[in-house]
C-alpha cells in the first residue's frame, strides 16, 4: 500500500537510503544521515511536499519525495522528486506506481513540472523517468566528485499541468494531508 510516510519510518528508510551512500553515485551525499537525521527530514519535508511510503506487511520497501527544486519564489511551481526502492523489491513495478501517485499528488498540489536529477549513466533511473514521460533537458558536466571519480548528472523534466498565467499559489502538503482528494489518490494501488 502507500500511505504517508511517518516519523517512524526513518529507520527503515534510512536503511533503504544508506546502500545509495555507502556503495553509488545515486546520490552526492557522502556521510550517513542516521535515522534521527531522517526523521526530521521526513517531518520537515512533509510541510509543505508529499513524502510517500510504500509498505507490505508492515514493511517499508520504497519511498518517494519531491522537494523544493531552488530557493526563489518564482520556482514554487516546480519541484525535483526523488525515489528509493529496497533492493530486495526491486523489478516488481513498485517504483512505478509509487512515482505514478507522487506526481498525481504534485498536480494536486498544484505543481506544474517534475524534476528528476540523475547521476549518469543511471540507466535504471533513466529508463524510469522516460517511461514516466520525463524528457532530457541537460546535463550538468563533471558536476559531482564521488568514490574517486567525477560524475556527470543529468537533468530529467515533466510537465504535470499547463501553468496558468497568473499562477495560483502552490498548496502545501501538510494542507492536503486530510483532504478526500489525496487519500482518493493514494488508495489506487
């Protein structure tokens, strides 16, 4: 199922996040968070963008995000998202439907366009987001300097809505939390 994430969550999803640090260039992240680290990430996140959770059996096998993409306000209908799946239930279509309901919730939010990051080649990641209809828009050359070498990332972008001119203000999450419209969305899967 998926479900909101919750603070409670951080250790299994540190421990999902930690094999991307340790072991990859998936992320430029070098140091391990720990789980109390993640728990404030969770509930800081959660307040004004989706954080979600996918768990069998009481489980966490995935979870998904978005974030604010830069700083400025005229960026607040964008945001970049990011994925993690354990290893062990990787291959079963989990990241799929899970990044399904990440943007549907987006658009609920009233964000317009969906950023994906990815550290090149990232063949797995790319191949997600292309199927999810993301098309390429850069690539950002030597940018990152991890496990003795030099990274290139590719920028990865979808349009979740037109943008209406003006613009209406971006709900925050933690607004749409007990709305009849995002638990309709998170009870598709």
């Amino acid at each position: 199922m998926i479900r909101i994430a919750r603070a409670e969550d951080a250790e299994a999803i540190h421990a999902i996040y930690a094999p991307t640090i340790t072991d990859t260039a998936i992320t430029f992240e070098t140091e391990l968070p720990g789980a109390e680290a993640m728990r404030q990430r969770i509930l800081t996140r959660l307040q004004h963008y989706p954080w979600l959770a996918w768990e069998e059996h009481g489980e966490v096998l995935a979870y998904a995000y978005a974030t604010r993409f830069r700083e400025r306000a005229a960026y607040d209908w964008i945001a970049e998202t990011s994925i993690y799946v354990h290893a062990d239930a990787r291959r079963r279509g989990i990241a799929r439907r899970l990044y399904e309901v990440l943007l549907d919730v987006m658009r609920l939010q009233g964000i317009n366009q969906a950023v994906g990051v990815i550290t090149l080649p990232g063949q797995v990641s790319v191949a997600l987001h292309e199927s999810m209809g993301f098309a390429p828009a850069g690539v950002w050359r030597a940018a990152g300097y991890k496990l003795g070498q030099w990274w290139d990332v590719g920028v990865w972008q979808k349009t979740l809505q037109p943008p209406a001119n003006p613009p209406a203000a971006v709900h925050t999450f933690s607004s749409l939390m007990q709305t009849d419209e995002l638990h309709a969305l998170l009870q598709r899967t």
